[in-house]
C-alpha cells in the first residue's frame, strides 16, 4: 500500500472531521461515572445542548449511533400496529421506515424522487383526509444525507397545524443539526433525533433525543417495549447528572468541548458559515457543467452537495482514483443512486481553504476519471467566497465613477 502524507480530507457527508480541540479535550482519563466530577460534566452538557436544539425541554443521550435514536423515537411514543406517516426522499427515510415496519408498526410511506424534499401541501392533503386521526406520527428526515436535500420543516409544522392533525412531528436532525438552523421549540417538533458525528464535530457513538412536553406524554399510552431506549430512566438518573448505565465518557469530554466550540462561534454565525461553504459547492458544481441531484434550490443542502456523474460514468470508480491519489474521502451514492452519485460534504469543522483543497480533489478526480467537464469550478467557488454578494464588483464601478467625476478621466 502506498504510504500517503498529509491529512486525510474526510469529506464525506459523515462522520466528519474532528477538531484537535475536541480530540484533545478526549484525551484524559475516564473517570467514574458515579462520581460528583462526572455530574458536574454531565448537567454542563444537557444544559449547552439546550440551546444547541433550540430547547426549553428534556434531551436524552445515548450511547449509540444515530439508528439508536431512530429506534427511541418510536418505541417511546407509539405502539405497535400505530400509523405512522413517513415520506420517500432518499436511502435514510426509507431506512427509519424499515425499522417502523420491523418494529410493528403500520409505516404508510408518501413516494418521493429522491430528488425532492418533502411537500407540506402533501402533508396537509394526507393529514386533512385522516378523520379518524388513526395517524399518530408524522416522521421526517430534516436533510437527506443520501440525498441532499432538505425539507422545510417549519413549513410542515405549519401544515400539520393547518389540518388540525394531533399526530406527533418526529425530525432526523442527523446531518442538519449544528450546521442548518433547526429549532426544536419555535417549530413545536415532539422528538428530534441526533447524531454526533457530523455537525457536533465529533466521533460517531452517541446520539440524542429532544423531547417536547407532549412526546413525553405520549410515553404513558405507549406500549412498545423497551428498557435500552427507555427515556423515562434516562431522564430521571439525569435529573442529578448521571445515567442508568455506564455512558460514552469520554465523547462526552469531547461533546462539552464542541458545545463550547459551537456557542463561541455562536449558532447564526455556524449557519451561515455552512450557507457559505455550500453554496461555492454549488458553484463549483455548475462551472464543471455537473447535475445537483436536489432539483428544488431551495431545498439545497447546507452540508452536503450530491453531484450526478453523465450517464456512463462511475462515479464510485472516480471516488476511488481521488481516495488512492489525493487522500480524500467523498460519499458514495446509496441505494439505487449507488454509481451514480457522488456527494462532498462541507460541514462541521470546515473552512474556506478546506473547501477549495475538496474542490482540487474533485475537478483533478474529473481529469483523471475521465468525466465530461469544464475546468474552473474551484475558480467559481473562491470568486464567490472571495465576494458573496457580488459586491466587490459595483464597489469597484462606484469608485471608478467618483474617480471619473473628480478628474474627468477614468484611471
Ligand atoms: C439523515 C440520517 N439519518 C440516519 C442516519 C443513521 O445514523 P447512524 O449511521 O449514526 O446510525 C444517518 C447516517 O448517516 C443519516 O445521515
């Protein structure tokens, strides 16, 4: 195997790069978890996570990966047999559809393209149509990692509300979360379910719950059963800072350092950072001529860019060349977009300069791959994070006209 130097891009949409702060601050000795040290960390952590989800009310975390969360979700708040309304837009939705139908329940999936996110007016039909009110979920994948593509859940909550439907509104936040706005309370969402690995800028092996007032209600009537992902445990052993059994302690040094990381930078400004990053993706994407798999600009992902390769073209044998000959990692296409897709993520512990050496990697990958394209992406991208609004541009005309005025010659 050929020794590469340098740092690995790690640019797939998840799990992402780890910031040394975060890596560092893991890099201590595990301490007891039954002890006051551990306590104090603990509440630290479900405090910050707070204003992380945008919540006044309960997070749970679980030593688990993202599909653990999945699972909570619904054996906390459902029983078997309940209808539970979930929506085709990629490899992940039909994936938590899975698990509700294995689980016992009665998963009614709304088609999709995989190209679209989900449609409130859809969700508004379907809901209005339900009388009887025997739906009790609705389930929605925030942004479609498989995909990207996210779906507008503010506009869904509103949906919800317009046809008067009780059902309870569950949000994967898995690749949103700390990198896409996302509030949990503002958008009455029951129970958002997190990862760690992708916008919390840490290792995968914890993933989280936020739950509102009525999910937690809805625990009483449930009759799934559950002991692992039960939340009423959970919450209870974290009123005084401890869980009912041995958690992820050493993530969760790197979880209160990303906290840290996340509200210095402060939220508005995270969003905007991923804003940026992606939409010189994009420009990138269309110099080289490439498709964005999203067809709806605005549900453009702010963490990641799907790319179609032309018709023909593998885009899993291109991901290879630029694995072996440039130490990158992009995300391959899942499920039937396998080949045909390829996707960069730009999120988490991510800059301007990190973007432009992905985007080397992708348009020499090009070259090499021998796919169809013109050369100047990353041109595009760093005019535009060079100048976002365009502005340098007039700034430069308002001036030549001030210099024409006072000397009667443009310089
Ligand atoms: C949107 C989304 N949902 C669910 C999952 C599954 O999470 P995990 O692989 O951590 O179990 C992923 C993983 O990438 C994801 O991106």
């Amino acid at each position: 195997m050929t020794v590469q130097r340098g740092r690995h891009f790690l640019q797939i949409p998840g799990p992402t790069n780890v910031p040394d702060r975060v890596l560092r601050a893991m890099d201590a000795p595990t301490i007891d978890h039954r002890g006051p040290e551990f306590a104090t960390l603990t509440l630290s952590i479900l405090e910050g996570l707070k204003s992380i989800f945008q919540t006044a009310g309960d997070v749970v975390i679980f030593p688990s990966s993202g599909t653990g969360a999945w699972e909570a979700s619904l054996v906390n708040t459902l029983s078997p047999g309940d209808k539970v309304l979930m929506f085709e837009t990629g490899h992940f939705a039909m994936l938590w559809q899975r698990m509700a139908k294995t689980l016992g329940l009665d998963a009614e999936v709304v088609p999709g393209d995989w190209r679209h996110g989900v449609d409130p007016a859809q969700v508004e039909n379907r809901l209005a149509a339900d009388r009887k009110h025997e739906i009790k979920a609705v389930a929605v994948v925030h942004n479609e990692t498989s995909t990207g593509v996210t779906s507008r859940i503010p506009e869904i909550r509103k949906a919800i509300d317009r046809a008067g439907h009780p059902a309870l509104y569950m949000v994967d936040t898995i690749s949103s979360l700390a990198s896409i706005d996302y509030r949990h309370d503002e958008w009455s969402v029951d129970v958002t379910v997190a990862g760690s690995q992708k916008g919390l800028m840490l290792p995968p092996g914890i993933a989280f719950n936020a739950i509102s007032a009525k999910a937690r209600a809805a625990t009483k009537s449930s009759r799934f059963l559950k002991s692992y992902w039960n939340w009423e445990e959970m919450i209870a052993a974290n009123k005084s800072g401890f869980f009912p059994y041995t958690p992820a302690t050493n993530l969760l040094y790197g979880l209160h350092e990303a906290i840290r990381m996340l509200l210095e930078e402060g939220l508005e400004n995270v969003f905007a950072r991923h804003a940026r990053l992606a939409e010189a993706a994009r420009r990138a994407a269309r110099a080289w001529g490439l498709e964005i798999l999203c067809l709806d600009p605005a549900e453009y992902s702010n963490t990641l860019t799907a790319l179609l390769t032309p018709e023909g073209h593998d885009a899993d044998r291109m991901r290879k060349l630029i694995a072996e000959r440039f130490n990158m990692s992009l995300g391959t296409g899942l499920g039937k977009l396998q080949g045909r897709v390829f996707r960069i993520g730009h999120l988490g512990d991510f800059n301007e300069l990190m973007l432009a050496g992905t985007l080397a990697g992708v348009e020499m990958g090009l070259s090499l791959a021998g796919i169809p394209h013109t050369k100047g992406g990353i041109q595009a991208a760093m005019s535009y994070l060079v100048d976002p609004h365009g502005k340098e541009k007039d700034d430069r005309a308002a001036s030549n006209i001030q210099r024409t005025s006072k000397t009667g010659v443009s310089k």
